[in-house]
C-alpha cells in the first residue's frame, strides 16, 4: 500500500512538474550562429581593447562582490550602469543587437565575470559563478557555451543564452553573452514545444 501511494505522489509529481523539469535544447540555427558569427565576434578589436582595459584594473573579489550587491539592490539604472551602458564597446554591441531582431541582449564580462559592457541592464553584476561565464571562460582556454531555451518571464519570449570567448591571441581574457529569441531566429520552433 505504501508503494502504490509513493508511486501515485510521484506521478501526481511528475505532471504537475515535468514541464518545468526537462529543458529544451537550443535549436540547430542558435547553434550554428554561436559557433559562426558569434564566436567571431570574441575578437573584435571593440571587445577585445574593452575587456583588456577592465582586466588592467586589477579589481579583487571583495571590490566586485561589493559592486554586485550594490547593483542588486538598485532599482532602475544607476550611474555606474548607464556608464557601462553607454561605452564604447556598449555601442558597438548595441549596433550588433539592433542588426538583428532576435538579439534580446549582449553583455561582455572580463576575466573575473564581472560586467565590462552591455545593451541593456542585467540582473546582476558579477557573472563569474554562473555557467554562461565559467564555460565559456573555461579558465582561460576558452570554449562555445550554448545553454538551454528557457521562458523568460520580463521578455515573456523563450530565449536561450549563448557565451563565447573574448580572445587575446590564444588566451581568453573574457567572455560574451548573447541574448536570443529562438521564436524569432526559427519561427517554427512553436511548433516543437
């Protein structure tokens, strides 16, 4: 009897929660772009000289950990944030994102994850715990890091994030995230969900 009810619970579970339990991977088109175009662009000469400049500042841990608390807690867009968001390299990124219309955003981090530039504000500051920098910095070695569609619920779209290396040479020193929405690189992935 305990058995069937356990059984019945992880059912009733597995309805109620499967959705949101298995993620959709990225589109064939989102990943051919991550590993054409996108990838070219971690050697752009606007990313490149951005991130180097932000690396040469030598910020510790403790200096980037304070700016992502206080960017958390900021409602709106503070000065800090409009400054990264008016950069040059942010107007180079904001060029690429208004070439195409599936670009919900970009951002560029340095060595440590922290925001070097961006198209529009992020949730956080500091990126260097999060999957799209770590795999994508992947200490140094760089590599092309597509993660999985998921609803955004402020853009009300699916998007799925891709990140890539910024290269110095052979060495990475960064890394970029795209924004994209799936439904507007590949009108048909409705159809799939």
């Amino acid at each position: 009897m305990k058995k069937a009810a356990f059984l019945f619970i992880c059912a009733l579970m597995a309805i109620a929660f499967g959705p949101m339990a298995m993620a959709e991977e990225a589109p064939q088109k989102v990943k051919d772009l991550a590993h054409g175009q996108l990838a070219a662009l971690g050697k752009a000469s606007a990313i490149v000289f951005a991130v180097k400049a932000e690396n040469a500042k030598g910020k510790s841990m403790d200096q980037i950990k304070a700016m992502d608390a206080k960017w958390q807690a900021t409602p709106g867009i503070s000065s800090e944030m409009k400054a990264l968001m008016e950069s040059a390299c942010s107007l180079f990124l904001k060029s690429i994102q208004d070439s195409q219309s599936y670009f919900s955003e970009i951002f560029v981090m340095d060595n440590q994850g922290a925001n070097v530039a961006m198209t529009v504000k992020t949730s956080d500051y500091w990126q260097g715990d999060e999957a799209k920098f770590k795999k994508a910095f992947n200490e140094g070695n760089g590599a092309v890091f597509v993660d999985e569609v998921k609803f955004d619920d402020s853009a009300q779209a699916y998007l799925v994030q891709v990140s890539v290396p910024v290269w110095d040479g052979s060495q990475a020193i960064g890394a970029v995230t795209f924004g994209i929405d799936v439904d507007k690189i590949d009108n048909g992935i409705n159809s799939e969900r």
